[in-house]
C-alpha cells in the first residue's frame, strides 16, 4: 500500500460523475493507495444548503494544501431551480473556484492510437491555455424594463465619478459589465510562456482587439509586453516562437493546421476550444484540465459536464457507458503532483502507471461507447466493466 504525507482537497460533484468519481476509487485508488483526503461536497443540493459557502471553503483548502481534483458540478439555472428545489441560484462552482486561485487552466487531449483526430490535418496535439479569471464569468447583469440611459461608471478611491454611455435604450433589453485585472492577465500570459519552455511549444495567443480596442487590446498589449520584456531572449534561444492573431484568424488557421502549439485563450473562448478540440479529438471525456495559480497551488479537474441524460438513466437502474477517462486523469494527475511536492516517487509512478493502464485498456479494444464508435468496435463496455478493465490491466 502506497502511503501519502499530505492530503489532496477532494471536490465531489453532481449526477452521473459524481457516482463513477466514487467507483474510480473504490476499484482504482483505494485498493493501491492509503488515500488521505479533504472532503468538500459540491454538490448542488449541498452548496444551495451552505448558501455556497461550501464552495469557498474548498478553494482556500485547495491554496492551504496546494493540490486540489475535482469531478463535475452542476451550475444552475431557473430549471435546475426546480428540478433540485434550490433555495436560489448559485454562480458556476468552477468560476467561484478559479476567481479565488486565479491562474491559467491547462488542457490537452488525452490521445489514443486506435481513435484518429476527426481533423484530418493534426498530427501533434493542440494544448489549450485558458485565463481562469473574469470576463462572463465574474460578470454583472441586468434586465432592462425600459426605455432608458445605460452607463458604465467608475469612482476611484478620492470618489471622482468617469461615466462612459453603454447605450441609450428604446425599450427593455438586456444588459451586462465584465472586468478583467492587469495582473491576472500579466500572470495569465506568465503561466503560458513558462509551460511552452517546458513542453517546447510556440505560442499562440488570440483576441478581438480589432473590435474591442480597449478590453481585448489591453490583453494584447500585456501579453506582447510580457513576451518582449521577459521572454523573448529565452524563445529565441530554445527555437520556439510567440504569435498573435485574431480569434477568428486563429480558429482558421487551427483547423487547417498540423497543431503542435499552447493556444493561449480568453476564459471565454478558452472553454468553448477546449471543447472542440476534445471533441475533434474523439470525446469531452479524453481530455486533461488542471489549474495552474501563481500562488503555485494545482486544482485538476474532469473539464466536462456533469453528464446528465445518463445519470436520469441510471436513476432508472441502466448500467450506462459513460466515459470515465477524464476523472481518472484528475486524480492521476493530483496524485503525481501531490507525490512530486511531497517527495514520495512512488505515488507518482503509480499515477502514471495508472494512465498507462487506462489509455492500453481502450488500445486493446475495451471502450465506453462514446470511443467505441470512433474505433468502429462492436463490442461496448458499460463504465463499471470498463474500470474493472482498467483494474485487472494495472
């Protein structure tokens, strides 16, 4: 039995995930590793019980303990409102959690030989360098009754008023403000220059600063600013390169292109491309996520939802064949940090001998049915069968 020194901050989730992540480790962890962990339940009846402080309380134990793994959570809406009898609606767990760490999310492909990119041209993976703070998500919104002034204001600390009209409105709509900060963004375009030099990978970052002269330029300009001052020497010696485009430009160019770089993406677009290139790459479930904050503290994660057709499924007693993959690689992916932090060499070899295990697994044939149909094999596992593949394989 493989022991640990200090715990990783367990973030339990919703639905369908939330009943394989307890499977994973039943039959996965447990059996190998005397698991030490902090539990925080995400859940979304249990974060409407603690008015979402329970939300809060897991992202300051994922900064206290330094590494963090988390399944998927739900984030509501007025029909989820109903269907869990929240108390009210609650912002995305996920946002709450990167505001507090900030940072960067990184996400890669998780690639298999038998499952071919559905981008032909793809020959490397395509990782994506996600800014974990702001925008929509630490946005604020109102719905307009009215005709009416909108305006954004601002009040420096000596209380003098800058006023800027958002729109003169005819009649009732909608409206909403979102921030950024330039240290974030600064850490953000740190964190992605860094992890290139490790993985020897260009850099392309993308915006609409064409449009949004002020709010995508002033990513534009922190990021050139970074590259040129504290970076471009080290590229220029290692033989990789910095590239900025226009998002539209970039999605273009990446999917006509051979991939092999670090996609540098606003929080926005950094979760929608991260999707299609999961997708593309033959499912939401093979894909890694891991937050990454200046502070040094990890959080991985299952980047994926919460899956929820299957989960009323299983309700109804169905044994379905969803992909676990994705929350394997968040618990592999915690344990070998926690082991690299802590010293312990074995733990990490057993993460990594347990993704070996899991990616031989599918390439020998044994697959959820989400990669089955890819791999054009007839033979679909259920999730429990498949993890007990994985089991006897490790």
């Amino acid at each position: 039995m493989i022991q640990m020194k200090t715990p990783v901050v367990e973030i339990d989730g919703d639905e369908m995930t939330r009943v394989l992540w307890a499977v994973v480790k039943d039959k996965l962890l447990t059996p190998f590793v005397d698991l030490k962990s902090e539990y925080y339940d995400l859940g979304i009846e249990n974060r409407d019980k603690t008015d979402d402080k329970v939300t809060t309380e897991a992202a300051d134990a994922v900064k206290r303990l330094g590494v963090g793994v988390k399944c998927a959570t739900i984030t509501s809406n007025e029909a989820r409102k109903v269907e869990y009898n929240l108390k009210s609606l609650h912002p995305s767990p996920n946002a709450t959690l990167r505001a507090i760490l900030d940072g960067t999310v990184f996400r890669k492909p998780i690639k298999v030989s038998c499952i071919k990119s559905s981008v032909s041209t793809w020959e490397k993976p395509i990782v994506i360098g996600r800014h974990a703070y702001g925008d929509i998500y630490k946005n604020a919104e109102m719905r307009i009754p009215g005709a009416g002034k909108v305006e954004l204001v601002y009040t420096n600390t000596d209380g003098v008023e800058e006023r800027l009209l958002v729109a003169d409105m005819p009649g009732a709509g909608i409206v909403q403000g979102v921030h950024n900060l330039d240290e974030s963004i600064r850490n953000f375009a740190r964190s992605c220059f860094f992890y290139a030099i490790n993985e020897k990978l260009p850099v392309w970052f993308a915006a609409k600063d064409t449009i949004s002269k002020t709010y995508d330029g002033r990513f534009k300009d922190i990021f050139n600013e970074v590259y040129e001052t504290e970076f471009k020497a080290k590229y220029g010696a290692s033989g990789i390169s910095y590239f900025y485009t226009l998002i539209d430009d970039a999605v273009a160019r990446v999917v006509k292109g051979q991939g092999g770089f670090l996609w540098a993406c606003k929080n926005y677009d950094g979760d929608v491309m991260s999707d299609m290139l999961a997708s593309a790459s033959g499912s939401l479930a093979m894909m890694t996520s891991v937050l990454v904050s200046p502070s040094g503290v990890f959080e991985y994660e299952a980047a994926h939802g919460t899956v929820q057709q299957h989960f009323y499924r299983y309700k109804k007693g169905e044994k379905t064949s969803t992909n676990p993959v994705a929350l394997i690689f968040a618990w592999t992916g915690a344990l070998a940090k926690r082991g690299e932090l802590d010293g312990l060499p074995e733990l990490t070899a057993f993460a990594k001998k347990l993704e070996k295990a899991t990616l031989q697994t599918i390439e020998n044939g044994f697959m959820t049915g989400d990669l089955a149909r890819l791999a054009k094999q007839e033979k679909i596992l259920d999730s429990w069968e498949f993890i007990d593949k994985i089991a006897e394989h490790l």
